[in-house]
C-alpha cells in the first residue's frame, strides 16, 4: 500500500474521531441511512470576513452579480447539454467511458481517481471558495447568514468533506429574483473563476518554468502488447513497462520524435537492437497491424522526462522536486505521470462548479431554476415542471454514474 493510500485510511479515521468528540454539535441529514447520509457540523467562522467585504465592496459585488447570473445560466446550459450527450455517446457508442464520476482518492472501477493529497487541498479550496462566496453575496443583500461550516458525505462512514454556509431561507425566499439568483450562482461562479485562474497560471507561469526544470531523456515503454493468437517481439524478448528506451541500433534516442523517426523506417523481419536502462535487447520485427509495410515491436511509449542536471545544481533537486509537485510528478510506479496541484484545482474547480449548476433538485442550478419558473409561471405550475426537470436529470446523473462502475 502507498504512503498516498494510507493517509486516506488514516484521515477517513481522524474524521469518524472528530465527528464523534463533536456528536453533540452534528447535525444528520438522512439519504439512504445509513448507506448514505450527509452530517453537518456549524459553526460561525468566516462570517465576520463576509460581513467585512460585502461592506467595502457592495456596490461593485451589487453590479458583479448581472455577471455572476449569466455566467450561472451559461453554465446551465453547458452542463445541461453535455450530461444529455453524454448519456447519447454511452448507449450509441459501447466502449465510450461515462463522463461523470465519484470524485475520490481511491484507485477503484467507477471512480474519478485523485491522489490524496491533490484530493483534500482542492476539495477544501473549492469547498471554501463555492460556500464563501454564497455567504458573500448574502451579505451584499444584507440577507441573515445563519451558520457556516463543515459537511461530511457519508457512504457508512464519512469520506468526502466540504463546506456550507446557511443563509436565512425564510428571507432568502422573499427576495427578489435577482438577488436570490445573485446568491445561489455566486458558489459556481467563484469556482469557475479560481478554475479559470488556476489554468492560467499553469499555462503561463508554471508551464514555462517546468521546461527549465526537466529535460527529455529517452522514450519510457508504457505497456507491453498482449494478445491471445499473437505473441510480439517486445514480450518474447522480456522488456517489461517502465523501461526506458536510449538507444536504437546504435542510434542515441532522446526523445519520442527520435524513436517514432527511427520505426518508421524499419520494415516487418528487420532485426534491431535496442538498448534500455536495464538491458539490451536483440530482435526480429513483427508487421506492425496498423501499417503491414512497417516493423512493429509490440510496446506504447511515451517521452521519458528527469529533473535537469542544471536547474538540480543550481537551485538544488528539492526545488526541482517542489515544482514538479505543482506542475508534474511521476506516477507511483514510474510508468508515466500524474498531473500536479494545480491541474487539480483547475480540472475539480471547473468541474465541480459547472456540476452545481445542473437544473436538479436542491443544488445551485435547480434553486436557480425553481426562481425563474416561479416569475413565469403560477406555482404549481413551476413545482411541476422543477419537480419534473429535477427528476430526469437525477435519473441521467444516476446513469452516467452508474455506467462508469459497470464499463
């Protein structure tokens, strides 16, 4: 078991100890109890912080909520569409994977998997960000904020934190639209926005950085081909995934362009030799299947990348190591990598905040929805049709969720 792994155990733990010293200040909300359940914890931090910017910055927040509603509906729409396709490409095209997941630091079939320690700093900042901002905006329309605090979704035992912040319903609902509104896109929006920011720094700081930071150093074997009538070269020679390519026949191979160049000129029953960082290996060529004209070693590759000897000895190989954390890091078994912290918060803060404007029942999009049909239409003719919209994207999330643990 990695250390990524055990520190997962280890939390999920620590949480079932702190909710439990804290029983009597918890509050239940049963689901499918006990199989699934969330538990709030409340508390009144951060409050006094949105008490503090609504009052410096109302006007501007006031005026910022025209683009906080648009970008909520743009989002609707997007988010609305996509899971409709989504649910299209599943029944027409068999061997597509489902499009929306379990977020989890858990390697399992059916899970969005996220290591760790990427998980639950991006969990906490997109949680904070999304429940800060609808208190924010409360308080821009001096509306009650009740509480804030901690929320655990339970599966038996509690395994996903995130935040809340609990405005005054009862003054909330009384509001005009536009406020209302204003509040219930303001979570996504801050999301999307951070997603936004996050992406920008990745591409344009850290990107640029990373090239300094690592350099090409040969062509790394990702798999092995395997099939039942057909044994490759690669498998009856013994190279095994993880191996890195240097040379071929002779020929220096520094990256993946170089090696591509170099097959692209061998022929079926041509024999090469091909030096790794473990072994040298001699073979005879399989016909590659996708092009009978062309020798085939039976392996997928991918650029081979180290910390460069350089930037290690200048700045030291822990600031190499810290960059690579943020930017790019090996995967635990050395075969390709894993994206760093910030392609986290920028995929979980995009993705998150887009899912919250789903028009479904009692997340961000369907309150958002349930406003707008209450102004066009009587009330319970907008129950009906919420209640309805609600129910048909439940049973496409539910799909799509499904799909993803049976594929």
């Amino acid at each position: 078991m990695d250390l990524e792994s055990v520190f997962a155990i280890v939390f999920i733990l620590c949480l079932i100890i702190f909710l439990y010293a804290k029983r009597d200040k918890i509050k239940v909300q049963k689901l499918i109890f006990p199989l699934l359940y969330f538990i709030l914890y409340r508390t009144k931090v951060g409050i006094k912080l949105m008490d503090k910017v609504a009052n410096k910055a109302r006007k501007f927040l006031h005026y910022l909520t025209y683009l906080v509603i648009t970008v909520g509906f743009v989002g609707m729409i997007f988010i609305s569409y996509a899971l409709i396709k989504n649910i299209y490409i599943i029944f027409t095209e068999p061997s597509a994977m489902p499009g929306v997941g379990v977020v989890l630091p858990i390697e399992a079939k059916g899970v969005f998997y996220v290591p760790f320690f990427y998980w639950i700093i991006s969990i906490f900042i997109l949680a904070v960000a999304h429940e800060f901002s609808h208190g924010l905006f409360a308080k821009t329309f001096r509306m009650r904020v009740k509480s804030s605090g901690l929320a655990f979704l339970a599966v038996l035992v509690p395994i996903l934190p995130a935040a809340f912040v609990e405005p005054d319903e009862k003054q909330l609902s009384k509001r005009p639209a536009f406020q209302q509104l204003g509040v219930f896109a303001a979570g996504s929006f801050a999301n999307i926005v951070l997603g936004i920011i996050f992406m920008l720094i990745f591409m344009l700081v850290l990107q640029p950085v990373l090239t300094s930071v690592i350099a090409a150093d040969g062509v790394k074997i990702m798999s092995v081909a395997e099939d039942e009538d057909i044994t490759y070269p690669a498998e009856i020679a013994g190279i095994s995934a993880g191996e890195v390519i240097h040379r071929v026949d002779g020929i220096e191979v520094k990256y993946q362009e170089n090696f591509t160049s170099i097959m692209g000129t061998t022929k079926s029953g041509d024999y090469i030799k091909i030096v790794t960082d473990r072994a040298e290996y001699s073979f005879q060529l399989a016909t590659n299947p996708q092009n009978s004209s062309r020798g085939y070693i039976g392996i997928t590759s991918m650029q081979n990348r180290v910390i460069n000897q350089d930037f290690s000895e200048k700045y030291g190989k822990f600031t190499a190591e810290v960059i690579m954390w943020f930017t790019l890091r090996p995967s635990n078994d050395q075969v390709g990598f894993i994206p760093g912290l910030i392609y986290w918060l920028y995929l979980l803060n995009i993705g998150i905040g887009l899912f919250n404007l789903a028009p479904l029942g009692p997340i961000d999009g369907g309150r958002m929805l349930h406003v707008v049909l209450q102004k066009v239409c009587k009330k319970k003719t907008a129950d009906k049709i919420w209640k309805i919209t609600s129910l048909v994207f439940l049973i496409i999330v539910l799909v799509n969720v499904g799909f993803a643990f049976v594929r």
